[in-house]
C-alpha cells in the first residue's frame, strides 16, 4: 500500500524544513485573511439588511481591503517558499544521485540505457517539484485547518453546522488514499517508464541521425518513436482514468457537505433556533472547510510524474557499488610495476548468465618496461584494463600496482598513477582548452601548449576557429579521428602518470595519421611502465615482452622475434596482417588450441 507521503524523500529535506514550514505558515496565514475577510464581509451583509448606514461600516471595508492586501502577500510567500523547499530537495537528490551514479561506475552501465537514466537524472528529479513544494505542505494544510475552522465554528458560529461540515471533510483524503493505491495496483510506475522510454529513444535518435539517414531509416525510426509517444498517452490516460474517481469525491463532497449544513441551518432559522447573522457566516464560510482539500487532489495530480519518479530515483541509489572504496590514507609513491596472478574475471550479463573473459592470467609489467596485449577480438584484452582501473574486482586472483593489491590501495590515488589513450578517445562538449585541461586541471598554458606540441596537434588546434577555445562538438565530432587521438594523447602527457595504458591507439586512423600518433606516442612512452593492446602488430615488435591471448587465457609469450619462430597464434596474426607467410591464420589458431588444452592438464601458461 502506498502512503500519502513518499517517506524515503525525507532524508533530502534537512535544507528545505524551514522552506517547507514557511510554505505552510504562509498557507496558514492566507487562510486565515480569507476568513477574516469573508468574515468581515459577513458583518457588513448584516448591517445593511439591518439599516446600518455604509459609511458607518468603513471600518469594516478598511478590514477587508487589508484581509486582501495579507492573502495576496500570503499567496506570494507560499509560490517563494514552495519553490524554495523545491530546489532544496532537487538540489540534494542530484548531488546524491550524480555522486552515487559515479560510485557505481561503468560497470553499472554496461546494461543500461544512458538516455532513460539522462531522463531520471533531469527530468525525474525536476518532476519532485510539485511534490515537494506543494503537495507535502498541503497535506498539513488539510490536518490543521479544518480541525482550526471546527473549533472556531463550533465556538463562535454554530457547533451543529460545524459537525456537518467537518464529517465530509475526510472523504477527500480517503478517497485519494484509496485511488492512490488502485493506479498502483493496476498501473504502477508505467506512465512514468513510457514517458522514459520515449525520451530515451528521442535522444538515441538525435545521437544517430546521421546512420539513420544513411541506411534509410528514418521514416521507421520515426514511426516506433510515433509507437512509444502512443505508449506514454495511453499509460497516462490509464493512471489519470483512476483519478477521476477521486476527482469526482472532491467535487461532489464540498458541495454535499455544504448543501447540506445550508438545508438544516435554513430549516433551523426558520424554527428560529438559528440567528440570521450566524446563517450568513455558514454561508460565506461553509466552502473553506473543503479549500485545501480541493488542492491537495489538485497538487497531487501536478505531482503524478514525481511520485513515479521517485520510484526510479530510489531504485538507482539503493544499488550497491560491485568496486566500494575502502582504502584510506595518503601515499606519496609506489613503483610502477604491474602484476596479474592467477586472475580470473566474468561478466554477469542482463539475464543473470556468466561470460568468462579472463581464466586464470598471470603476467608482470616490471617498471619501465613496455608490454604488449595482442590477441583475437574477445580475448579479454580490454578488460585487463578495466580490472587495472577497477572499474571491475576479479572473481579469482590478484591485481598489483607496485607489489600491493590495488584493493588496499585508494581508489583516487590508483587511477592517479596511470594514463589511458583509449582506441575512441571521449572528449566532451567543450573547448580544446577543457578537455586537455581533464589530464591536469591546474595547467599553465604553456604547459597546455608544451603537451600539445609534443602529440603533434598543436598546429591543427591553432588551424581552428577560435584555437584552443574552439568548442569540439559532441564526442569531439568536429575533428577528425586523428585528431582526437592527439588530443587524447597530450590529455596522457598532461596528466604525466608514471604508467601509461594503451588502449589500441591507432586502430581508427589511416596512415599518414597512424605515423604522426605514433611518433607522439613514443614520446609518451619515454620513462614511462607501458602496457600496450594492440590488433595492429606493427605497434607492438618493439615492446619488451608480447603476451599473445587466446580464449581467456595466454597461450604464448615472447619477443617479436620469438613468438615469429614459434609459428602459433603470433605468426598467424602476422601473417593474416602481412599476406606471404607459410603458415594460414586458422592452422595456428588450431594448433594453439590443442596447446592450450594440453597445458590445462599440465599446468597454467605463465608468462
């Protein structure tokens, strides 16, 4: 059963209280300047029935102009204060769902769509706010001035016609209790997923434009995105269908209960145990039993996409981080060598299924050394990379930086000590200038320059509109592949980790931007503990070391040269990039798999 106040919102509320208090106070105080004013109005309706002159009463039209002058004072400060409490309670779920999304890491999207959660992140928390500001307020409202107006009827106007008035009053919150939980019941959080979902496949579809162009697609996108708007208005139309019911109860019952507290107090004046005098009070002040009940229904349907939200919000932060953080302290330093022992890794897809990547790897990237990753596509190569950043924990087995597990290690402090040139370079909707600025915040600019030099993009960035302060597009897409490789590359030489981690540098370039990257990259590499993934071979022969994976695991381990004399997988995957060779690509992908099963009854492949 849902309650009439989402509880779980009350954590964000510590900066919004007072807000939400002088939300009320100033509801309050409207309420009470409309009574005075009806009240007021009242008293003259008496005296001109009873032959009072009406310059005898200015006193009372001077009341009812400053009843006026407070309610609209009152209006004013309750819309302030509404909105304020809002964005108090807005602000505080972002920041608690922008950081704990970043706790959670890449390893929470990986089955996620970007686009719904983009829309739960902006729009689901934008939707809280006539939730927050309204809505919550008013259900104090409907608890205090009813019982407020009760007792003042009951003491001064009339106690029989109070108990009339006050005994419909409950059937508006009950009613919306009860509808509340059946649009639970029969529609739950469909609106607001529909309404996900559309916005989702909207912004995919933007991001894609140019492939659904391409391949003549656009009329169909368009049409499954026709789909999903249908969708939404028909889950919406389903949810408000529900509502009507309560919608009627808080019409029909103002007018029951009033009609009804009029018939018996004009029957009790004509008995004559009513004066006239407290018969035009019910009149004019009858309705205001039944005011904020009115808007609470009112307030609640504004509030429709914000409960609904609410659902997804909560749903994000009660995930756990799979990588938590629970190393503590400061270190200056550590060597800057890499160890894998015995490290077996799996992804756990969507359906709960396992996909092994990694079976029970070992291999050492001593310090100032170059290592190289090469293998078939799928053959855990990236993921030693995630694993290294620990975007992802192994299941089995050790990861070392500097002769320490980096789960002891901070987290802040590992990804410090390590570069990234990845094979698609991200670079943001910005300037040239802030996405370097990514790698070392507090750069000069010559030092920004210096790094750009020596990645060779300092001429193209300066051949730009407006040179460093050239905004890139999104995802960079105003530079060439290239172009964005270099910048990526002077990000790593602006950072100036002492490990650096190449992520198949070169695979999305031609040549004549192949051969520039490469000789920034091995300006990069100078001094530095270098691992290197790589399907192009001719970056790898002159690593120090070349681990060759196969399946999960490393099948060999040598030199350029000796993995060529071995004539196994390394010699296939030269000879299918380098046509001419003896040996076909498939005879050493055969033979390595008799090897490898081999060594699973003898032992481990070491490197």
């Amino acid at each position: 059963m849902k309650e009439l106040i989402d509880h779980r919102l009350i954590q964000f509320s510590q900066g919004a209280k007072r807000w939400m208090a002088a939300t009320f106070l100033a509801g309050l105080i409207g309420s009470a300047a409309n009574i005075a004013l009806l009240m007021l109005a009242g008293r003259i309706i008496v005296g001109i029935y009873g032959g009072v002159a009406l310059t005898a009463m200015s006193d009372l039209f001077l009341g009812m102009l400053l009843a006026v002058g407070i309610r609209a004072a009152a209006e004013a400060a309750r819309d302030l204060t509404a909105q304020r409490s809002a964005a108090s309670v807005k602000s505080a779920v972002r920041k608690r769902m922008g950081s704990h999304l970043f706790d959670l890491g890449p390893a929470f999207l990986e089955n996620r769509n970007t686009g719904a959660l983009t829309t739960t992140m902006v729009d689901g928390i934008e939707a809280l706010d006539a939730y927050v500001g309204l809505y919550i307020p008013y259900i104090s409202l409907c608890l205090v001035m009813p019982l407020l107006l009760f007792i003042g009827f009951a003491v001064y106007v009339d106690l029989v016609s109070a108990v009339i008035l006050m005994a419909f009053v409950p059937l508006v919150p009950l009613s919306l209790y009860f509808f509340t939980n059946l649009e639970e019941w029969k529609v739950g959080r469909k609106a607001w997923e529909a309404y996900r979902e559309l916005s989702a496949y909207f912004s995919e579809s933007l991001q894609g434009m140019t492939t659904l162009k391409l391949f003549h697609q656009v009329g169909a996108r368009g049409g499954r995105l026709h789909e999903r708007s249908v969708n939404l208005e028909s889950a919406l139309v389903q949810s408000l269908r529900l509502y009507f019911g309560a919608s009627f109860v808080s019409e029909v019952v103002p007018v029951l209960g009033y009609s009804i507290s009029m018939i018996v107090a004009s029957f009790r004046l004509s008995q004559g145990t009513l004066q006239l005098d407290k018969l035009v009070m019910i009149l004019l002040l009858g309705s205001l039993f039944y005011e904020h009940v009115s808007h609470l229904l009112l307030y609640h349907h504004y509030s429709l996409l914000g409960k609904r939200s609410a659902d997804s919000i909560f749903e994000i932060l009660s995930r756990e981080p799979k990588v938590k953080n629970t190393a503590t302290g400061a270190l200056r330093s550590l060597p800057s060598n890499i160890e894998f022992e015995r490290v077996s890794f799996a992804y756990r897809e969507v359906d709960g299924e396992e996909r092994a990547v990694l079976k029970d790897i070992s291999f050492e990237v001593p310090p100032g050394s170059t290592v190289a990753l090469v293998g078939a596509t799928g053959a855990g190569k990236s993921t030693v990379i995630d694993l290294l950043y620990r975007f992802h924990d192994p299941q089995k087995g050790t990861v070392s930086l500097g002769y320490r597990d980096i789960r002891t290690l901070p987290l802040d402090f590992l990804r410090s000590r390590m570069a990234l040139v990845a094979q698609e370079a991200y670079l943001f909707y910005d300037t040239v200038e802030q996405n370097l600025l990514l790698g070392k915040p507090s750069a000069t600019n010559e030092e920004l320059i210096e790094a750009a030099r020596a990645a060779n993009a300092h001429e193209f960035i300066m051949a730009l509109p407006q040179g460093y302060q050239t905004i890139i597009g999104e995802r960079g897409v105003r530079l060439s592949g290239g172009e964005r490789q270099r910048i990526a590359i002077a990000r790593a030489l602006l950072k100036g980790a002492p490990i650096l981690l190449l992520d198949e540098p070169t695979s999305n370039v031609d040549a004549e931007n192949e051969s520039s990257i490469q000789m920034a990259l091995e300006r990069l590499c100078k001094d530095r503990t270098v691992l290197i993934i790589a399907h192009r071979l001719s970056t790898v022969r002159n690593a120090d070391k070349i681990l060759v994976m196969h399946k999960g695991k490393i099948a060999e381990s040598g030199t350029h040269e000796e993995l060529l004399a071995k004539r196994g997988i390394y010699f296939g995957l030269v000879r299918a990039q380098n046509p001419g060779s003896m040996t076909t690509p498939k005879a050493a992908f055969d033979r390595a798999d008799t090897a490898m099963q081999k060594a699973a009854v003898a032992g481990e492949v070491k490197a």
